[in-house]
C-alpha cells in the first residue's frame, strides 16, 4: 500500500507530514519506528499499576508523536486520555477513554503494518 493511501485511510494529512520530513523514506521510517515502540503497552501497564504519572506521561508521549506524524485519530483519543490523567489519578471512571486509544492504537497499527 502507498503511503498516500494509508494517510487516507488514517484520516491524517499526507499533506502536512509532508511538509515537515519532505521525504516519503523518511516518513516511513518514523511511522515504521513507531511500531516497534508499544506505547500502548507502556500506558496500560502504568495504568494496571496505578502509577498515573507515567501514565500520563506516557500518554503524553503517544499524543506528541501522534500529532508529529500526522496520525490524527490516534492522536486526539491520546490526547483525551492525557487530559484524564493530568494531575494524577483521575477523579472519573476513564475506561472509555482508554478504551478508545486502545481502539485506535489497533486500527493505526493494523494500517501501518501495510507499509512493511
């Protein structure tokens, strides 16, 4: 699949990535890094442990990249959960916000898996 189409796909701005790396290569290799990270991993493991702060900060980290490569559906589930989390424990139940990045994290590596 063509990176063009896997942005369409995502409903992320080929456009803008664009604009930032110039380079389809260089696009692709931080998408194909991303993948090997786990982020998703590293956030439901702080949350098991109740360790908010890496949580957060772990969130925070998904959010940033998200938005550095343009993969926006992620990217505002990860921001919303981040949100949540700002502070410390949260005061409401966030299940449905962790459950909403789990989804999208999923549906974004199921794409991007099209690029290996």
């Amino acid at each position: 699949m063509e990176l063009k189409q896997v942005y369409e796909q995502l409903s992320g701005s080929y456009e803008s990535v664009m604009s930032r790396l110039m380079t389809e290569e260089r696009v692709k290799k931080y998408l194909l890094k991303f993948l090997d990270q786990k982020m998703d991993c590293l956030i439901l493991s702080a949350l098991e442990a109740e360790d908010y702060e890496t949580a957060f900060r772990e969130a925070h980290n998904l959010k940033g990249v998200c938005a550095n490569l343009n993969l926006d559906r992620l990217q505002i589930s990860a921001s919303e959960l981040t949100e949540a989390l700002r502070g410390g424990k949260p005061e409401a139940d966030i299940t449905p916000l962790v459950e909403a990045v789990k989804a999208d994290y999923r549906f974004t590596v199921e794409a991007l898996e099209n690029l290996r």
